[in-house]
C-alpha cells in the first residue's frame, strides 16, 4: 500500500484523542475511528488531494472508498471539538501563551451547475476579471513567536436580497436616478452574515475556548476596517490592539473640517526610516502618523501612512489602541502576509482545495477541518519540532508532505523486503498496483469507430470531370 501509516501519524492522532477526552471532557474517539482518520491524514499526504476513489487506488484497493465516505458523513465524530482538541495540541507542545490573530478571505471556483455543495454562489475571477461561481472562506490564524497555525474558519455566503439590491441600485445610478428615488437597502439578516461578523464570531469563540492566550493584536485588511470589528475584537481580546487599512478617500477632521488622508498627509514631508518586516530583512520606508477622527469610525484612530522605497503613493494604516508606537504599528501589520503564505500551502498541499466535491453543509465543513488538522500535523512532525523548539528555521509545508510521501513508500517497501515470502509478496503487490491502474477511453485514438468512406463514390465521377 502506498498509503501506509507511519508512526509519526498515528501518534498525531493518539494524542488528539487524548487531548479530546482531557482538555474538552469528549468521549474521544472510538478504535476504527482513529483508524479512518489516520488513513484520511495519510491519504491528503500522499495523493494531495481529498478524493475517495483516489484513496482507494492509493491504497491499492485496502481501504474501500465506499467505507471512506460512510464513516465521513455518519460516524459520530466531535467535528465542532476536533479542529478546537488541535489546536490546543500543537499550542501546548510548543507551550505557546502570546500571539497576534490575522483575518483573511479566499475562495475555491466551482462548476457553473453546482447545486449541492455549501455555499456556491457568483464570485469575482481575479485572473480574468469576470465572475464565477464559487466557495468563500474567511481564516483566522494564529502568528506566534514559534510558529503560525490555522485558528478557525467560517464560510461566507452573501445575502441574496442584499446582491439584488445592489445590482439594481448600481444600475440605476448609471441611469443618474438619484438616491431618494431608489430603493432603500435592505435591513441586515442574521441568516447571511458578513465577512466582519463571521471573523468577530471567531474571535469571541477563540477568546472563551483559548482564555489562557494572550492576544496582542488583531489585524486584517480593509475590508474589516469598520469602527464595528475594531471596538469589538479589541474588547472580545481583552483590549488588543486592532489594525486595519483605510481607503485614501477616507475622511478625518482637521483644524474642524473634513479633509481626505491624501490631502491630510500631503501637506508634509515624509520621514524616511528603516522597518523590520517580519523580524526578518530591514527594508527602507517613508511614514508619518498623526492620531485623527476618523469620520466612518465616529472617533479618534491612529494613522499611520507608509510607502515603502519606490512607490508613489501611500498606503494608510489604522490602530485601535493609540498608546502604541507608530513604528510598532507598522511593524505588527507585516505580519498579514503570513495569511497569504498559508493560503497559498493550504491550496497545494492540504487536499480539500482539489477534487473536494462533498457535498452538504457536512460535506464542505469537515473537509476542511480535515485540511486544517493536517496541516496541524505537520506542526508536529518530529522534523518541524526540533528546529522550531530550537529557534531554527522550520520547513515549508511542500517539503514537510515531502517526507510524508517518502515515510509511506519506505513502510510500503519494508513490508515486501521484511515478509516471510518476498518473492511472493512482491508479485502480489505489483498485482495489486496493476489492478488499481485506471482504464479510462481516450477520445484521441479512434480505433474501432466509423469514420465514414473518406474516397470517391463512383457514380459521382462525372462531377469531378465537369
């Protein structure tokens, strides 16, 4: 078999148990239970997609597909304490006690004609500009001085009354009707929440179930730099500092009148200054910061504007908390694009983002899950633990599932070597290799088709002498 359980799986596994009946008072889970998720967990590794019929062939016909998928959609699992039972394994084995929390949204292109899976509906291509139908989600993750974990997630799925509406709205302000005579926008329903309330969800559930980790600061993108999601996560994380980006054409007061960031921070000369991205390499800046009232936020913000060595124009930054540094605010906010570095591993490496067609509410949201736990594993592999516990430099998530890979093929092969008959298991295993190998008809070669007469027809001779 090629997805072989390794120790170094199983014990990933052991210990989620343990820790789903110590720290979260769970039954746990049964025998065959950490048996089908230790073959899950392998199968994302070797095959890097979440397939059952791809699980099956990898696992030359061991594992039944059929028997996969029952014990995914009807086993009794604490689905809503599994991703919860990892995190507090990966947290308590690095005994990390401080981080800073970062939100970010991606989505995954659907087929035109999908019905069954959660979420789906119309969203922006980036590539080609136009749109698709698609999944959305919203990550909360975890940056740590020893390493960075996925958190939590939630799906997002827009209100359709409010999509209608906005449609509607953009085109009848083309027309040049004005906003009295349009219709008025719909009340906000609690059934499709937005991408800020989705990730404030997260924070007050990580905040209850995680009370003993200190949250430093909060950040996100523009999209969350509402005064809402600021006060809020501050106060659901114990007064963390919230840091967001704010649009260019963002209001504030001045001297008693309301004037544009642009205009504001063109009236004087940037300082020109080093900052350290990351903890890593100094790069050279331009900044100036000024604590404002924010018009949209309906208080005082501080602001940081920043352009970073050969760009023209200034990205604006906005804090919370205004007894922070400006440096340290600018600071802090590198650390957002470790949110995309996850994102992009997450999609390569950890399954669900290729051939994931489960369907349901369940089907979407465990698939996940079983994503997220894998990446935890990898957290935890002997290799990964040693550097960061020695403050070395870890290994990226492609190179990691590297060793998965080699780990299973090295079990598979001492199986045959180490077996009474080599000969013979060795025969039967290219049997069963054999045996799994797809047959699919190829549309190239055309064999055993009618391809009609393709020469002259006799009686229409005359014709070609005409």
């Amino acid at each position: 078999m090629l997805i072989t359980p390794i120790p170094d799986v199983i014990k990933f596994v052991q210990t989620l148990n343990d820790t789903l009946t110590v720290s979260f008072q769970s039954s746990g889970l049964s025998r065959i239970q950490c048996r089908w998720l230790t073959i899950m967990l392998m199968g994302i590794g070797v095959t890097g997609v979440f397939c059952w019929a791809v699980f099956e062939r990898c696992s030359l016909g061991a594992f039944k597909q059929d028997q996969l998928r029952w014990m995914f959609y009807h086993s009794k699992i604490a689905w809503s304490l599994l991703l919860q039972a990892s995190v507090r394994q990966v947290l308590n084995h690095y005994h990390i006690t401080r981080g800073v929390l970062i939100f970010d949204d991606s989505d995954k292109v659907r087929s035109k004609r999908t019905r069954r899976i959660k979420g789906v509906h119309k969203i922006k291509h980036k590539k080609s500009g136009g749109y698709v139908q698609g999944q959305e989600l919203v990550f909360m993750l975890l940056v740590t001085p020893v390493a960075t974990l996925p958190i939590a997630f939630r799906f997002y799925t827009p209100d359709p009354a409010l999509s209608a509406w906005r449609q509607k709205n953009k085109a009848l302000k083309r027309l040049g009707i004005p906003g009295k005579e349009r219709p008025k926008k719909p009340k906000p329903n609690p059934d499709y929440p937005t991408k800020q309330a989705l990730a404030l969800e997260m924070v007050e559930a990580f905040s209850l179930s995680f009370s003993d980790i200190k949250i430093n600061a909060v950040i996100a993108d523009a999209l969350y730099s509402t005064a809402e999601f600021m006060d809020k996560a501050s106060i659901a994380t114990g007064g963390a500092q919230v840091v967001s980006q704010l649009r260019s054409n963002q209001l504030i007061l001045s001297q008693g009148k309301k004037v544009r960031l642009t205009h504001y921070f063109a009236r004087q000369t940037g300082v020109d200054t080093k900052l350290i991205i990351r903890g890593q390499k100094t790069q050279s800046i331009t900044m100036l910061a000024a604590r404002v009232y924010v018009k949209a936020h309906g208080k005082k913000r501080f602001v940081v504007a920043l352009k970073y060595e050969g760009e023209k124009n200034y990205r604006y930054l906005v804090a919370s908390d205004m007894s922070w540094r400006h440096g340290d605010i600018a600071r802090v906010y590198t650390l957002r694009w470790l949110v995309e570095v996850f994102i992009e591993d997450w999609k390569q490496h950890a399954g669900w983002n290729r051939l994931a067609k489960q369907q349901g509410e369940e089907g979407s949201t465990r698939g996940v899950i079983m994503s997220l736990l894998y990446d935890h594993m990898l957290l935890l592999h002997p290799e990964q633990s040693v550097r960061l516990e020695n403050k070395q430099p870890g290994l990226p998530v492609g190179c990691l599932t590297e060793r998965i890979k080699t780990e299973a093929l090295i079990k598979t092969v001492e199986a045959v070597v180490t077996a009474d008959e080599p000969k013979q298991q060795l025969k039967a295993f290219t049997a069963a290799i054999i045996s799994v190998l797809p047959e699919r008809r190829s549309k190239k070669h055309l064999a055993g088709l009618d391809l009609g007469k393709q020469e002259p027809t006799d009686s229409l001779k005359y014709r070609a002498a005409a």
